[in-house]
C-alpha cells in the first residue's frame, strides 16, 4: 500500500523567508502527485500537480515543487512567503494503477509572520 | 457559484446515534468523495462514487454507509456512531472518473463529535 510522510508537522518562517516543505510516499511504481493547500476558514484547493515529462512543476501562487524519483520526493518550495500563505499543506499522492485512491500525507502547518 | 455544499457544518452525537451527512455540488461532476480528516493523519478516503450509481469502499470504510442518490448528491451514513468517529469529514468532488485526471472540489467540511 502507498505511504506520504510529510515530516514538518509545523512551520514557522517570516515573511520573505524561503520555504521548502518536505514529502516522501513509498510507492515503487508510476504515480501521480499533488500539492494541495488549506488557507484558514477554507476548503482544500489544489496548489499544483505532476504527472509526467518535467519533474519541476509550478503551480498557483509562485509555488513549485520538484520530483525526484530516486528519493521518493516531491517538495514544495517557495523562494519568498508571504504572510497570505498562512496555511496547512498537504502532499497526495496516487498510483497509477490504484484508481480513486488518492493518499493524502499527514499535513504541514505554516504560519508565516509578519 | 456554490461548488460543494456540505450539511451540517458541525454535529454533536452520543454514542449509538444515527445520521446523515450530506453533500451535493452543482459542477456538473462526475465522481464524488467521502473523507475523514484527523489531526497529523492527513485525509483519509472512506467511500467513493465515480459515477452515478456506482460506490467503492475507500482506505476507510467501515462504519459507515453511503448513497449516490444521484449525479449531484452523494451521502455518508454512520448507522450507530463511536466516539472513533469524531473528526472532519468532507466531501469532495471530480470532473473525471478519477480523483487524479482532474482536480478534487472540497466542501468545507462537517466537524463531527462523538461523546
């Protein structure tokens, strides 16, 4: 069965700061993956995704995360955040051959500071 | 525009207790979601629909019942609530067959207590 660790259960950074949020899945095969964020007081939105071709993918808000497959990784980065980006963060992940079973990681907690 | 409507928005249940969570959303979407959101574990699936007609056991399911009463609706039972049942669930919902081809639509979630 697929795993997601996301190992940053918490995370703190002032504005401006760089953010680099940590996720691993063990899942030998083919996989789709996701980032997926939730701003305060609201729903879960899909923050960026990769499928295939180029492992480094940008998504919505100057966020952009990087897949390498030798380590079972797909990290989120940001060069600079913002205080907007005060959110929980989650990485999903889905093989190719197991349909509807998305397998979301425990979640990221960022609270970014004035 | 609503998207994803869930009822209620919070619950409180005494042990043994029946009810139903309901979501609808009027994007026209095919496959629907039934998740359960702990602290530290991430969301974890417990039914879901792909098309009318049609449910599938998650990572989750036991304990609870669902319906797809039709393209639009799709509902989560807990026939006799556990304390183990307490937490957020949403529903979520996909333009594709898949949770993967297109991305999911959340509701905003039904906070769900057990005592």
């Amino acid at each position: 069965a697929q795993s997601v660790s996301q190992h940053n259960h918490h995370v703190i950074l002032s504005e401006a700061a760089s953010l680099e949020l940590g996720c691993n899945y063990s899942y030998g095969g083919t996989v789709n993956l996701f980032w997926y964020v939730q701003y305060p007081g609201q729903h879960l939105q899909l923050l960026l995704k990769y499928f295939s071709g180029d492992p480094l993918v940008k998504g919505i808000k100057g966020f952009e995360a990087e897949f390498i497959k030798s380590k079972f990784s797909f990290n989120l980065r940001k060069p600079s955040v913002q205080w907007s980006d005060t959110a929980e963060y989650f990485c999903a992940v889905n093989a190719r051959n197991a349909g509807n079973m998305l397998t979301f990681g425990g979640g990221t907690r960022l609270m970014v500071k004035p | 525009n609503a998207g994803v409507t869930q009822t209620p928005k919070f619950q409180v249940l005494k042990t043994g207790q029946s009810m139903t969570l309901q979501c609808a959303q009027d994007m026209n979407h095919n496959s629907m979601y039934w998740y359960r959101q702990d602290p530290g574990m991430g969301l974890r699936l417990i039914y879901y629909s792909a098309s009318e007609g049609t449910t599938d056991k998650g990572e989750v399911p036991n304990g609870y019942n669902v319906s797809r009463l039709n393209k639009r609706e799709f509902s989560l039972r807990l026939e006799s609530a556990a304390p183990s049942q307490t937490s957020v669930y949403f529903c979520a919902s996909s333009s594709s067959w898949t949770a993967t081809n297109s991305p999911l639509h959340f509701g905003n979630g039904t906070r769900l207590t057990v005592t």
